[in-house]
C-alpha cells in the first residue's frame, strides 16, 4: 500500500505543479504525505456531495480537477462552507489533490479525453505551450579538468535532455590570455602570454537554475576567472498545451456532429447546444476542457470547422458565428461539467496502471454540474 507522499510523486509526474498557471491553486490541500491509501476517489468538483462520497466509501485521497481553495484564504475555520468542508476531510482521514491548469495542459490531459471521446484523430494543442526555457552554456577548461566540470554542471541540473542526463558537446582547442599585475593564475606568469590546450565545453541549462548552474562553474573551475557565455535560447512550441484540435474520421452535418457529442459526453441537464448553420459541414474540430471562451481564435486560427468547450456567452458567439458570416466555425457549448469529467477516467486507469491491486481508484459518477433544469422553450 503507498503512501500519500508517494502518489503525490507520481500525479506530479504527470502533471507537474510547474505547468500551472500562476492564479491557479494546485497540489495538496491537506493530508498527511506519511500515511497510507489503499482507496482514491476522482471527482471534477470538491464540494459536500464528493466529500461525503469520499468519506462513505472509505478514501484516504479525493482527487479533484477543480480547486477547493483557489483565492487567497488565511483561514479555514469550520463554520466557512470552504473551510467546513476541510475540517471534514481531515477528520476522516481524506487528504485533497488537486490538478486543474496543470492538468489541462498536460499529454495526455483533460481536452485529451474529450477529444479522444469524440473520436478525434491525429490530436495536437490548440494553444500550445513553450517547451521549458533554456540556456545554453559554452565553457572553456583545462583539458585535464573538463570532465570534472561536465560532473558538476550536471548535479547542478545542466544537461538535461528528455530521458537523458550530463549531456555534453566537447570540441578541443587552444586557449589564450595574459594575467596582470595582481593576477593569481592556475597556470603561468604575470605579464607572460600563456598558451593552454583546452575544452569547450556546451550544455543545456534550464532557466529555472541558471544561478545554481553558474555557482557550481565557478566553485569547480580552476580558473581565477572563468571563461564562460550564457545563451538566451529562442522558445520552442511544446506537446504541451490549452485545448486539442483534430479531425473526425468522417465529414458530418453540424446537426450530427451535436447528436453525437451529446450523446458521447457525460449526461447533464444542459446537454449541448450550437451556434452556426446546422448543415454546416464538419471535419476539423478544436476542444477544450472547461471554459475556452479565450481560445476561440485559436480554434479559428487552427482552421476548425466547430469549437467545442463549455460556458460561451452571448455576443463572443453572434460575432463568431453570425458577423463572419457564411462558413463562419460553429460553436459548440457543453456544461462545463461534461467536458472535465471523462478525464477522471484516464487518471483512474493511470493510477491503476501504476499502482495494481494495492490501491482501489473510484470515480465519482456523481453530476456536480450546477444546472440542474434546461427547458427547450415550447413551440409557440
Ligand atoms: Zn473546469
């Protein structure tokens, strides 16, 4: 039976807290990292009816998409509908994870199961976000003392490449200088040209730890004053990002394409409705998980024939659909609700993947959706 700590490694695995957005609010809300789970429930929302189904069926862990906590709070006193709900979970023993914008842009994440539910090929980000920054490190040394640096450059986080660590680009050389007056060089003479056959050393630094990269340079090289040159490298578009887009195996009416995600997607009172022409043909579709009010020109850009995402309002859609005139990308709105809850279920066979037969994973199939009528306005 693992620990909590040790599923907390493993979600952060697969979503790491880095990839959030900075207003976001992800990782653990409270739970003891220490004690052991042996059940986990998923859930989009936390809120009492989880809570209470995390409690009554025995988890240690309720995972959720969406944040408890997600503006500033500086107390979580029982009587605050927030704060109560935290009170319960450690009362019973239920620790709180959350992954939502981490999870959202991660592969595969949530707009990965919604466009895996409408049967989406040849799936790519909408919004795709920056490969991690880096620099890139040129360093010269002695020869007898490059490997001894390339050791330290990569215990600093140097020379990360995908699956692969301390790699390196040698090339040998000469180098050159005078010391001056004052000078305490490793090799040569005050006022004497030197000449020192020497590597040039190239690594990748990530951003993040360019400050540690750097002291550890200058703690292993033997020179009084390394020659060195940081490198400011372009940003490159990642797997990673906001939103999916690809394509149906076959072109449909608008009017199909509506009926089939409707009937592919979680059930809810609100179900989905459209903006656009029903015979408009479809073949191209972008999705996001959530509100993706703000990708819409993405999804134009991308050259989708629908944009299916949840919470679209009113004038967004009579410009997107109406002012663009004929041809113009329908829009698909779906409760919020809908379009995160498949993601619980590939986390759920993640974990079980991960984990086998010593942690049982629930999911909630409970609707949090908040709307809970939707009627069509009888004809008049
Ligand atoms: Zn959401």
């Amino acid at each position: 039976m693992p620990g909590l700590g040790e599923l907390v490694t493993v979600l952060e695995g697969w979503f790491d807290p880095r990839w959030a957005e900075s207003w976001d609010a992800v990782g653990l809300v409270c739970g003891d990292p220490a004690e052991p789970v042996e059940r986990v429930l998923l859930a989009v929302d936390p809120v009492p009816a989880t809570v209470s189904e995390a409690i009554d069926v025995g988890a240690q862990l309720l995972i959720t998409h969406h944040p408890l906590l997600l503006t500033g709070v500086h107390g979580v006193p029982a009587d605050d509908p927030k704060g109560g709900l935290v009170h319960r979970m450690i009362r019973n023993h239920v620790a709180h994870y959350v992954a939502h914008t981490n999870a959202d842009v991660a592969r595969p994440g949530v707009s990965d199961a919604l466009a895996e539910l409408l049967g989406l090929a040849d799936v790519r980000p909408l919004d795709a976000q920056d490969e991690e920054a880096l620099d890139k490190l040129v360093v010269f040394a002695p020869h007898a003392d490059a490997e001894r640096l390339v050791d330290a450059l990569d215990a600093a986080g140097a020379g990360r490449l995908g699956d692969y660590d301390r790699c390196a680009w040698t090339t040998d050389g000469t180098g050159t200088f005078r010391p001056l007056d004052g000078a305490n060089p490793t090799i040569g003479r005050a006022g004497e040209i030197e000449r020192v056959a020497e590597t040039r050393i190239e690594m990748v630094v990530p951003r993040r730890v360019r400050a540690e990269v750097v002291a550890a340079l200058r703690s292993v090289h033997p020179y009084e004053e390394p020659a060195f040159d940081l490198l400011h490298m372009a940003a490159i578009p990642g797997r990673r990002g906001t939103g999916r887009v690809g394509e149906l195996r076959a072109t449909v009416p608008l009017r199909e394409f509506v009926a089939t995600a409707a009937a592919a997607l979680p059930r809810t009172e609100w179900g989905v409705r459209a903006a656009g022409d029903p015979d408009r043909p479809i073949h191209t579709v972008a999705v996001c998980g959530g509100s993706g009010a703000s990708h819409v020109e993405d999804a134009r850009r991308a050259g989708a024939d629908a944009f299916l995402t949840a919470d679209l309002k009113h004038h967004p859609a009579v410009e997107a659909v109406t002012e663009l005139g004929e041809g113009a990308m329908a829009l698909v709105d779906a409760a919020h609700w809908a379009t995160e809850a498949p993601w619980l279920d590939t986390v759920a066979a993640a974990l079980r993947e991960r984990f086998g037969t010593t942690v049982d994973v629930r999911v909630s199939r409970q609707v949090t959706d908040p709307w809970t009528l939707h009627v069509p306005s009888p004809p008049k």
